[in-house]
C-alpha cells in the first residue's frame, strides 16, 4: 500500500468566489494522507495549489468531486497512475480544460531552478520525474536506470520543460539510454551537457546511511532508527504488527460471490455469461459471473474488520476473457490482460479507493496472480495475451516465444483422449512444461526472463503501484522454479516486506517434491494442504488427536524451521468445504464419502478445526462464508456433493454474532498482539484420542490451547508455561487456575479453550 508519509498542511489556500468552482477539484496525495484538499480557482481553467510540501519523494492525483468518483493521473488519463513528485515545496497547477498539469518549484524570486522533467521508457513517459540542481549552477543532473524499451524503441527520453509537450522538448530526437544511466542537461540553454550509461548501481554513487538502516541519510525521515529494526521506505520503524504476516489473519474473497456493490457492471462485455438466477439456477448458472465486484469488497471491509481480518486475498482482479459463451470466468484465472482491471469487477479507480480504505484499517491487500497460464488453448479466446488493452498473441500465432506447446499434463504426448498417463503429474519436466486443464501454458526462462516473465513481473509491479503487498500464486507446483526466483527478487526490490506464498496442490510436510521446492529458498511459502487434511480427518474422527499432533511436529523438520510463515486453512475454493463433508453422507472430492454428522455437530467440529488454524503455527486463511459454517449440498457434474462450483456459492449472512464469526474475531484480535501465536515454539503438553492440550511461547508470552473432539471430561496438564494465576479462557466461558505449571481442564464436549 502506499507509504504514509510526514503530513504538512498546504499553506495559502485562498478560496475564489465561485462557491460552485471551489468544491470541484482537490488535491490528493502522499503529503496528505491522500486526502482531499481543496484547489484554489485562479482562473483561465486553472486550478492551484501552492507551497506544497514533500518531505520526500512522493506522489499526487487531481480529484474532481472529492470522492475519487473522477480523478486525474500521469498524462492526464481519467484514473491513471499516480504522478511522482520529487521533494520540495511546489506550486501544483491543473487545467480543466485539457487535464495537464504542471509541478513547479514554488516562487523563488532571487535564483529560481528551472523545471526539467525527465520523460522516458524508464517511467511510462510521464512527467514529475523532475532532474535535480547542481549547486548553483545552470546544470541539473539525474540518475535512473532504463532497464528496457517500449513498442517504439529501445531504451531512450526527452526532457520536458514544461511537463505537458507543451514544446520546448530536448534534444529533438530521443536520447538513446542503457542501464543506470547519468543524465546531465543545461537548464538555460535546455541542452544535453552529457550522458553516461551503463553505469553501476545508482551511478556507482553510495550514500551516506549514518545509522546503517538500509536507507541513505538523503532520503531518512527517522535518522537514529536502532540497529537491526525493521524499516519502512523512509528510514522509520515498522511495528511488528505491520510487518511480520505472522500476526496478521488473511480472509480468502472469492470476490464474484462476496457481495455486488455496484448492478451497472454486473453483466461486463458478454450478457450472456452472467447469470439471472444465481444459486436459484442449474449448474450452469454456477459457472456464470453473479456480480460481486471490489465496491462490494469496499462495502464489507467494517464487516471483516470486525472478524479481526487485517489481510485480504482476493481472486485475480486482472482482465478475464469476453468470448467465453455462456460460461464465465468468475473465478478470474482465465486471464487475458494481467494489466487491466476486469470490468466486471471495477476498475483502477476502485482497486485504488479499496487501497485507501484498507490501509485506512490497517490491512493488507493480497493478489491472487495466475503466473502459470492465460485461458483455454482449445476453446474461446485461445490463450489470447494483451498488455493494456493491446493484443500480443495467442496459441496460434505464437511461435514458441510466449506459451509451451508441449500437449497437456498426462496426454501421453499423443493424440488420443482415452489414453492417459497419470505419472506425468509427479515428473517435474512435464508438470512444468505441459499445460494444465488445457490453460495455455506460459514459456518461463529457467535461468533468465523470457518475453512472458517481464510481462508477468512488470505487470506485478503495476499492481503493486496501486497498493497490493503481497501474492498469492496459483498453480505454482506447475510454474519453472527459476522464474519463481527472478519474481519473487523483483518485486521485493520494490518492496522487501512483500509476501508471498503459492498453491502446490497437496503441499506439506510428507509431500516430497514441494517440500524440496520450499526449502530451495525460492522466495514463495506454500499453502500448508496437508495440515489442512490432518486437522479434517481429526476434527471427523478419522485419525486420533494423537496422530494430528505427531503431524504438527514434523513441520518445522520439515520446513526446515519456516512453519510458522506458511498459510494454513481449512476451506478453499478447490475442497468440498468441511462443514458439508462433515454432514452429508454423499461422495465429496479425492473420493471420500461424507460422514453423515447432525447440523449441530458438524459446526461444533468445524469450529473446533478453526480453533486450530487460528492457534498452531502458521498464517491463518480464513475462505469467505466459513465465519457463517456456509454449505451447500448439491452434487456437481462429476457427483461430487459441495465440491467445485458448489464450494464457491454466495455469501450466507454477514452476521456477526454467530458462534463461528465470534470464535474467529477473539483469535484473530488474540493473534494481532500476541508474539507466541506469531513466531513462538509449539509444545504439546497434553495428548489422547480425543484431547490435544498445546502451548506455544515467544518469550514471556504464552497461549495454551484446549481442544476437545470427545465427550465432557476433566483432565489435569501439567508443566505449563503459563504463570500462577487465574485465566479466563477468551473462546467460551471457562476460567481456569494455574499453580506451579499445572491447571485442571474440565472440558465439555466439542470445547476449545485458549489461554493467555
């Protein structure tokens, strides 16, 4: 999300008499807060704020009503990206007529600078990227990297006096560039002075970090920053709670089924894959689009801010395709234009204001990006590739350069449907060089980028750009782990504490080949499947707590000490959701059978397997609908009873009173401030067929947790971390006495009780 920078008020805004003209255009940005401060009418269609003050470097957008319902960015594009604006005091000036702008120092009568903005491949063309004054003198120099080209060329720019092609550009053809590249022009005579390129980093130029925090004294706003603490962009310290995952919980929206917040986009560029009758409808309508767009996400934010959510992971927001027939991509992971915002869901103006809002109650926002793939190579749109609205290429005009065609995972590598070989799926080459469900597969260097991975990076870093701060990978088991390398590097260069983590279907301690990806350090976690699986099988009684808790064990083995930064949940879009494998006694998925339990049981037993994932180690991952024990029970093409598209049906209530909603909020809230629930030690301190009693510890901070799958009982523990004292537990209505390391339990049936 965007840095939260040092606030000064604009100074001498003076109000014109035009009532209706004052209230029209604001003034947003990182020097306040993005909040709307008022322009000040000076006529001719000009708008004016002066003496406006960064501290740092920072960035502007010009809002037309003050609710970000018409806002103005880089080259005057309606909703465009936000505009730099280096530090300095400035006059800001923006012209309603054409929506160009200009940034210029602000009033220096005795020895003014002039105003040279640097234009190029290196920053989209915009302007604000203004070079700097040498001294006193007439010069100005600066220091970028031009790491590629664009549709028209190579690496190169222009300088722009007046930052709106206004004239006056120099030199009158574009100046080649390569690398870090320095940059020295005359601002008089508004000639190049020199260019050097191929630089070292920066220019070869190393800045003074008087308190070595990573960040040059030019740009520290907290200059004597303790050694070791975590920073942000400026110098200052991170609470523990902003930067670590592990004390956040992360709440998985399958944003098309969450909430509609806006009709007028519910039907997109093709009517006929969305549907009318929603979950009224066959199974057909559940493969169709239903509404639910990111206003909808905006709308419930206070909702999930009450569960205790302080991330939220979204299913890919990216432009899916149009030409789908009746079907939908709802899901969004038949992406077609990884750098536009689907129209079914919003557009960048709203993924903006939901990073606003987010950041506004301190949560993250988590991107679902399907880095694998782009759509189907047999049907609709053939793996058609855009960039921005630009078409690339599709399965059938692509040479090799941006997609695989290799045949899909266990075709045999022939031609005829009835054979298939299943063993592909566990050969490295195959599973990573073959497509998946027919899903155009992307063509990913193994030691360097491809065509297809700088368009994947950059796009990722364009998300980044309006506020995203972590990802989720789909399909990553099937992507070229180098790729995963040089991803993962590039958008921590943007941002270090971007998370990531990635879906390798059955991932886990016992699960080999993933097991050796995650310990290859390629920058990505992994959502824990088979914790998933040992929490269901015991909360229904198929394995004992015993055998749970022996599982628990073998994750910091064999994560090699990383279990507490993997995602762990209970439900997800690609499992029968476990209250509906709990009651009914249908075939759910993987071919199990359900167990048949009563309403009542089943949710007491899903709330206890929600207990654990809150508690053990771990970043807890919540799906929609399972703070409401959300089920549906019919059966899908392939007789699988809840399973894929019935695990993924509206929401059920947005109740905050329910028995699982309050369970979810207390531990959550219990998470967000307590170090051992974040990092510290598991130890299990009491075990049978039906208890498992465990305690996790950072330093003087303890949380025991209780849980009990049987019947009423009474059990004593002892050596507890926990002090003498008196406990009430923070799930139920228990209290509990500690004396020298030992508390008598008395647990009724399906209880959870967490201590701290």
């Amino acid at each position: 999300m965007k840095m939260v920078r040092k606030t000064l008020a604009l100074a001498g805004l003076m109000l014109c008499a035009s009532a209706a003209a004052q209230a029209e255009w604001f003034l947003r940005g990182t020097h306040n807060n993005w909040q709307a401060d008022q322009m000040q009418d000076v006529g001719s269609n000009t708008m004016l704020a002066d003496d406006v003050v960064f501290t740092s470097a920072g960035e502007i957008k010009f809002d037309r009503w003050g609710d970000w319902s018409e806002n103005y960015g880089a080259n005057g594009q309606q909703g465009g990206s936000n505009i730099p604006v280096p530090a300095g005091t400035w006059d800001i000036k923006f012209y309603t007529d054409t929506h160009d702008y200009h940034i210029l120092p602000a009033d220096d009568q005795e020895n003014p600078d002039a105003t040279l903005h640097l234009r190029g491949t290196h920053n989209g063309w915009a302007a604000g990227d203004l070079l700097t004054r040498i001294g006193e003198t007439d010069e100005y120099d600066a220091c970028r990297n031009f790491t590629s080209g664009d549709s028209n060329g190579g690496p190169r720019f222009k300088i722009d006096p007046s930052g709106s092609w206004a004239g006056g550009e120099f030199p009158a053809q574009d100046e080649a560039a390569s690398g870090w590249t320095y940059i020295v022009a005359n601002g008089v005579s508004n000639s190049l002075v020199s260019v050097t390129t191929d630089l070292g980093e920066n220019c070869g130029a190393t800045e003074p970090d008087s308190d070595n925090d990573g960040v040059p004294d030019s740009q520290d706003n907290c200059p004597d920053t303790p050694a070791g603490a975590n920073v942000d962009a400026n110098g200052c310290e991170i609470p523990l709670e902003t930067s670590d995952f592990r004390n956040r919980s992360m709440y998985f929206v399958f944003v098309d089924r969450f909430a509609n917040g806006d009709t007028s986009n519910d039907n997109g560029n093709n009517a006929a894959a969305t549907s009318s009758s929603k979950s009224a409808g066959g199974l057909s309508e559940w493969k169709k689009y239903w509404g639910g767009d990111i206003q909808g996400l905006i709308d419930k934010l206070d909702y999930l801010q009450a569960l205790g959510i302080s991330a939220i992971w979204v299913t890919p927001l990216n432009d899916n395709i149009d030409a789908s027939g009746s079907d939908g991509a709802y899901h969004g992971y038949w992406g077609r234009d990884f750098y536009e915002v689907d129209e079914h869901l919003g557009d960048w103006a709203l993924v903006d204001q939901l990073d606003a809002e987010m950041e506004a109650r301190g949560m993250k926002l988590v991107l679902d990006i399907a880095l694998n793939h782009t759509n189907q190579d047999d049907q609709y749109e053939f793996g058609a590739l855009y960039k921005e609205g630009t078409f690339i290429t599709d399965v059938n005009q692509d040479n090799g350069t941006w997609y695989h065609h290799n045949g899909a995972i266990s075709d045999c590598y022939d031609s005829d449907p009835t054979t298939t070989c299943g063993a592909e799926w566990d050969d490295p080459w195959a599973f990573r060089n073959k497509t998946l469900f027919n899903l155009t597969d992307f063509n990913h260097g193994v030691s360097s980028n491809s065509a297809a991975d700088q368009y994947l990076i950059d796009a990722a870093l364009k998300w980044m750009s309006h506020g995203v701060d972590a990802f989720r990978i789909d399909a990553i088991k099937h992507i070229e782990p180098g790729f995963i390398n040089r991803f993962s590097s590039a958008v921590r260069a943007q941002n270090p504490d971007v998370y990531i983590f990635g879906e390798w279907y059955g991932a886990g301690a016992g699960e080999s080949l993933s097991m050796q990806f995650l310990n290859e350090d390629r920058g990505s976690e992994l959502l824990d499947f088979q914790l998933r699986n040992h929490i269901e099988q015991a909360i229904a009684g198929d394995i004992t707590m015993t055998q749970l808790n022996a599982h628990i064990e073998s994750r910091p083995a064999a994560m090699d000490g990383r279990d507490s930064w993997q995602p762990i949940f209970l439900d997800n879009h690609d499992a029968t959701r476990t209250s509906v494998f709990l009651q009914t006694t249908g075939p759910v998925d993987n071919g199990r059978t359900g167990k048949g339990f009563s309403k009542a049981l089943a949710d007491a037993r899903q709330n206890l397997g929600m207990a654990l994932v809150m508690t053990l180690p771990g970043i807890p991952t919540i799906y929609y609908g399972s703070e409401q024990n959300s089920t549906w029970f019919t059966a899908n093409g392939d007789g699988q009873v809840g399973h894929d598209p019935y695990n993924r049906e509206g929401m059920p209530s947005f109740s905050e009173t329910s028995n699982a909603f309050t369970l979810i909020s207390a531990l959550a809230n219990l998470r967000a401030q307590s170090p051992a629930l974040a990092s510290g030690s598991y130890a299990e301190r009491w075990v049978n067929q039906d208890i498992l009693v465990f305690e996790r510890v950072s330093g003087s901070d303890v949380v025991t947790v209780a849980v009990n799958r049987g019947g009423s009982t009474s059990i004593n523990v002892s050596g507890l971390a926990l002090a003498d004292g008196q406990y009430a537990s923070l799930v139920g209505n228990d209290s509990v006495s500690v004396s020298g390391g030992s508390a008598v339990l008395n647990l009724d049936a399906n209880e959870v009780i967490v201590l701290h």
